[in-house]
C-alpha cells in the first residue's frame, strides 16, 4: 500500500489525484490532503440545488463535482479530507466503517469520544465531523471522507444554503446535520498536521507494507491534463447534473412580477415559460425560444442576454434582474 500526502490545495486538482489513483494503480493507496476553500457535490446532485450560488462566486469558491455520490461538503484549510483507494471482491467493497476506522482509532487515542453512526457518518458526542462516500471501479473502491478539524462553520452554512423549493427534480439531496470541529473537542492542543501525522503514523502500524508515494513527472502531467479536462469544466461541475425543472416567482422594487419556468436536461435549457406584468405579450415567446439549448450558466446567459435588446421583451426589465430571476 502507498501513502500520500497532497502537496496541492486546489480541489480540482486532488479530486483529479483520486482518480488517477484509482484508475491507473494496481496498488492500494491511502491519500490525505486540505483544499482552499471550495464546496464539492456528489456526483449525482443537482449542483444548484445544493448550494448558494450567489455566496460561492462573491467569495471565489470554486463548486467541484466529485466522483462519487452522497451529499454536498466544504472543505477549506481547517478541513482534513482522506481518501482510501483499494482491491477487494465483488459485492464486498463498499464497507465505510472498516475504511473509517483508522480516524477513529487515531481520535479516541486522543481521548475524542469518536464514533461510527449511521450508513457513513463519523460523530463526537452526536455531532458530525466526517461524511464519507464511495465509488467503485472494477475490482476497486474508492472512499473518500472530511475531517472537520477547524473549519469555519459558519462560511460551510452560508454557502450550502439555498431554497429548495427552486428546483424540481430526481437528484440526491444532502441531508443536513448538527456538525463539529475535532478542535473542539481535544483535552489539549493539537495542530491539523499534528493530526495528520498521527493518522500516517497509525497507518504504518497497522500495515507492514505502506510506503510513501511521490508523483513523477508523468502523473503530474496525467493529473493536471484530467484536470483541465473533467474537473474544471462547467460541462462535468454543472452540466452532469440530473434533469431538473427550474422555478421561481419574484418581486422587484417597482413592483415588476416576474414567473419563470424552466426544464433543463444535461444543464441545457430544454423549454422556457416566462410570465410576469412586466412581459410583452407579443414578443416573450421569442424570447423564451432564444433561450432554448442555452447552458444554465450564469456568464453563458449574460452574455447572450447582452447582445440582445431587452426593451423588445419587456417593460422596464434589465438584464440583472432577468438574471435573478433565472438562478
């Protein structure tokens, strides 16, 4: 089995790293690392009905999706996340108590009343500092988890948050819980990498044949170019998201009403029904055709928006409020 440990901060780049890994390794590996900010969604979800759209792009959080399912997690530099990579046999592996113990082992010798709850959770004293989810591939597993160690709890709140009642659709919703930093609850000081070097050090305990793995040249290059190829794409972040129906009734200062309606399939827009007392009649279904096989993507609609006169469509409607209406 191999170690390693991410010298990386950018999420895309480790959420590339685990595939690389697990795709192309005959070996086991066990990998740690801690992103910048970002808010990672499961690969099933609906990626706007997950999180505060607006709030990610003022604080330049990066929304990446990852390859496995479950729910929608924050990560930044108070957050420890592992990934455990490995062969098994066919219908025996997934086992997320059995990949989680080694956290466990490592808090409760630290005195940290840890447990194993649930179908992945990982609490202390009921509180959640860890969700895991997995993925297979052949022969192979992938189980990946956080540790919140110090992370700003209230920034992983503002930017999970977001009206459900927005989206219709088959996606995996998270499922929020009362959650907790291991900090919290240390009976003395520890730092996150004093944290990690106890986790590295339990693991060559408990197996004789860990090495540390180094990334060459070639798994860079492979990496980086996976990376630019599937984890910054809009098209695998946004677009893979399930079928989902888009609504929204709102309200504007001049007492502009606006409903619009919108199915999307594979994060295009398929049909669009705009209704409001502030549409011209005559025109909107021009309109609404316009935006039909157009990204759910805020820069892409701008943009069309802004080579479009507005005044054709609507009574004394701009381009920004169109756009709060449309996310």
């Amino acid at each position: 089995m191999f170690y390693y440990i991410s010298k990386s901060k950018h999420a895309a780049f480790n959420q590339a790293t685990e595939e690389y890994f697990l795709k192309n390794f005959e070996e086991d590996f066990y990998m740690l690392y801690r992103n910048k900010a970002a808010v990672i969604i499961g690969k099933h979800q609906n990626a706007l009905a997950e999180i505060n759209l607006n709030k990610c792009e003022e604080q330049d959080v990066e929304v990446i999706r990852r390859l496995s399912g479950g729910g929608t997690v924050f990560h930044d530099e108070g957050n420890l996340n592992y990934c455990f990579i490995s062969k098994g046999k066919k219908g025996e592996l997934i086992n997320f108590r059995k990949y989680s113990q080694p956290v466990i082992d490592v808090l409760q010798s630290l005195n940290v009343n840890a447990k194993f709850e649930g179908k992945s959770d990982l609490t202390i004293d009921g509180m959640k500092f860890s969700g895991n989810a997995s993925h297979i591939y052949r022969s192979k597993v992938m189980q990946h988890g956080t540790m919140l160690f110090s992370s700003d709890l209230n920034r992983l709140n503002s930017l999970l948050k977001v009206n459900p009642l927005k989206f219709k659709d088959r996606g995996v919703r998270s499922i929020r819980s009362r959650v907790t930093n291991i900090s919290d609850h240390l009976s003395s000081p520890l730092k996150i990498d004093e944290l990690q070097n106890e986790i590295i050090k339990h693991m060559l305990n408990q197996f004789s044949d860990v090495k540390e793995y180094q990334l060459t040249q070639v798994d860079l290059e492979a990496i980086q170019k996976l990376m630019e190829e599937k984890y910054l794409k809009w098209e695998w972040n946004f677009g893979y998201s399930p079928k989902y129906k888009f609504e929204r009734l709102i309200s504007f200062a001049n007492g502009n009403i606006l409903e619009v309606e919108l199915d999307i399939e594979k994060g295009r827009i398929s049909r669009a029904e705009i209704l409001g007392n502030c549409i011209k009649l005559g025109s909107i279904k021009e309109f609404e055709s316009k935006l039909i096989d157009t990204p759910h993507h805020k820069e892409t609609i701008l943009q069309k928006l802004e080579n479009m006169d507005m005044n054709t469509y609507f009574l004394d409607l701009g381009t920004d409020d169109l756009i709060k209406a449309i996310f």
